[in-house]
C-alpha cells in the first residue's frame, strides 16, 4: 500500500508540502496539488484516517444517520437522495469524508454514540425523525448534531420554508374556485406540521372554504391512491400531496381508473423533482431549493467543528411553486 513518502519520493517534494497538498492547506499552489494528488491516484494512495486527523487537529469523517419510522422513505425518495449526493460532494472539496452510521453490529444493536466515538466522529447529520433518546444522547456527549427539517433542542436544523409555501399553494388553489381540499400529511415530523399549518391558514381565510386532513405515509401508493378515491366521493376536488412520488403514482392510478386529472381533480406535489415535470399532466409543486439547502447543511457541519458548544438554530430556506397542468378550476366553475 503506497504511502505519504511514496508520493514525496515520486513527486520529488517534502513529506511536509505533501501532506499540506492532500490537506488542501492554502499556502501551497493549486498546480503543486494537482502535481501530488495525481501522484497519489497513480499509486492508489488511501489517507489514513486517523493520521488525517492527528494532522490537522480533529476528525474528517462525518456521520449521517437515518432515523425514518417508515423505512422506505429513505430509498424512495429521490429528493433525498440527491440532497445526499450533493452534501457529501460539499464535503469532499472541504476535505471531510461522510459515512452512513448504523446502531446495529451484526446480530448485536448499539447506540450511536458508541458508533461516533469508535469512529472518532464529532459531528453528524440527522436526516428523517428526531428520535429524542438517541439523539439527546449524541448532544450531551458534545457531539454536534445538524438534522434537514428534523428540529429540537441542540440541534441545528436547515429547513424549507414549509409553513409560507404550503399556504401560498393553497391559496392558488382557493384562488381557482376549490373549496373542498384535503391535505395528505405524509410522514408525520415538524416539515409536515409546518404545512399543515400552511394549509389550515389559507383554507381559514376562505369563507365557506373546507379542509380535510389525511393521513398516508410518503411512498404508500396503494393507500394514496384509495385516499383520493375517498376524496373523489366525498366531493374534494384538490388534493395536497406530501411528496412528488406518491402524487405522480396517485395521478397514473386515477388516470388508469378513468379519472381525469385536472378536469375532476386537481393535484400538486412536494419536492420539485424531474420526474414530475415529464408527467403528463405536468405537476403543480413546490420546488426545494435542494442547491442551497445541501450548501448550508454543509457550512453548518464545519462551522459546528470550530466550537465545543452545541447550538440549536432553525434555518429556513425559500422555496418556489412550479406551475404545471395537473391543476385546475373545479368541474363547476368551469
């Protein structure tokens, strides 16, 4: 295995200007990095960890963990996963290294906290539901915990702006003559009590305007598609869904059972995926700006470093309706 003095061998530099290279330190030149880090991919250099460490004065891993009570959510979800993709590319160019944490060794279950300290991580990334005891855990011990959506005492928390978007949906679908809606409250968690709240403004602003609230995890298919049917019935003529997936799924069931979407009822998303914009109908949804919500997740993770304190903050980023086809005025005031 090729080590730090292979690559000063080969690359005829110090051990010292090497080491700052692979560290990205900003007194050494881009070109003599890329002269050291071309070097070490010929010769397949991995870092050692824990010498990365010992070398500029704390851990470069970064944990992520995965709390979702519904277990698919976390495969399904492309939003998510691209949020991931991108905190980890964030990371990479400021040198830390991100690994997914499980509180499970084989057979034998452990706590998270035992995991952060074998691995020397300080710092963790908390995506999907706040489980209180575990995570409580990790903040008394001084490790730093930055969650998306997910918030609570000592946690710093990157959030969209659920609440002021969801409101300003429904409202632009009170605004086309809908007076009978239904919410679908998705994986319960402060980013879906945050629209609710959206959604249960709005239609209190309305007189004589009805909301109905339903409870379907993200992703269950079947059982949205059951709802909106329920919906139908019952007179509702839009529907507000927690995720894209599920509405475009919900929109295929209905089309398949000969319902039309927008002409009988109206439909949006939540997540602004580009899946949802090569539907037919084009879905209405709220775009998360996934740019600077992975950017400031990843600001957030090495800013926490830099102190021993553990602070909560909630930071909300606007987000922004797409307007597509999939809604419409309802079937009597057409």
């Amino acid at each position: 295995m090729a080590t730090i003095y292979d690559i000063a061998k080969k690359c005829e530099l110090s051990v010292s200007t090497v080491s700052k290279a692979l560290n990205n330190d900003p007194h050494i030149t881009d070109k003599t990095k890329a002269i050291v880090w071309e070097k070490a991919r010929e010769l397949s250099y991995v870092p050692n960890q824990a010498a990365r460490s010992l070398s500029i004065g704390h851990s470069t891993l970064i944990g992520i963990i995965f709390t979702f009570r519904n277990d698919q959510s976390r495969f399904q979800n492309p939003f998510l996963l691209n949020l991931i993709e991108l905190y980890k590319t964030k990371m990479a160019k400021r040198n830390y290294d991100v690994v997914f944490l499980s509180h499970k060794r084989g057979n034998q279950s452990t706590s998270y906290l035992e995991v952060c300290r074998r691995l020397d991580i300080h710092a963790v990334l908390v995506l999907g539901d706040i489980d209180s005891g575990k995570i409580n855990e990790l903040i008394s011990n001084g490790i730093h915990v930055i969650a998306f959506e997910a918030e609570g005492p000592g946690i710093i928390t990157i959030t969209s702006d659920n609440e002021k978007i969801t409101h300003e949906l429904t409202c632009r679908l009170l605004s086309l003559g809908h007076r009978k809606l239904a919410f679908i409250e998705g994986n319960r968690g402060a980013s879906a009590i945050d629209r609710r709240k959206g959604f249960e403004s709005a239609v209190a602003s309305v007189p004589g305007a009805k909301g109905e609230i339903l409870h379907v995890l993200n992703y269950d298919s079947a059982s949205a598609l059951l709802a909106a049917k329920k919906c139908l019935r019952n007179g509702i003529t839009a529907i507000l869904f927690p995720d894209d997936i599920t509405a475009i799924v919900t929109i295929n069931g209905l089309t398949n059972n000969g319902v039309q979407v927008p002409k009988e009822i109206s439909i949006t998303g939540f997540d602004g995926t580009d899946l949802g914009q090569t539907l037919i109908p084009q879905l209405t949804t709220v775009q998360q700006d996934i740019e600077t919500i992975s950017s400031r997740l990843a600001e957030e993770t090495v800013e926490s470093l830099k102190s021993s304190a553990v602070n909560s903050a909630v930071i909300s980023v606007p987000s922004r309706i797409i307007s597509g086809r999939s809604i419409s005025r309802p079937c009597s005031n057409k």
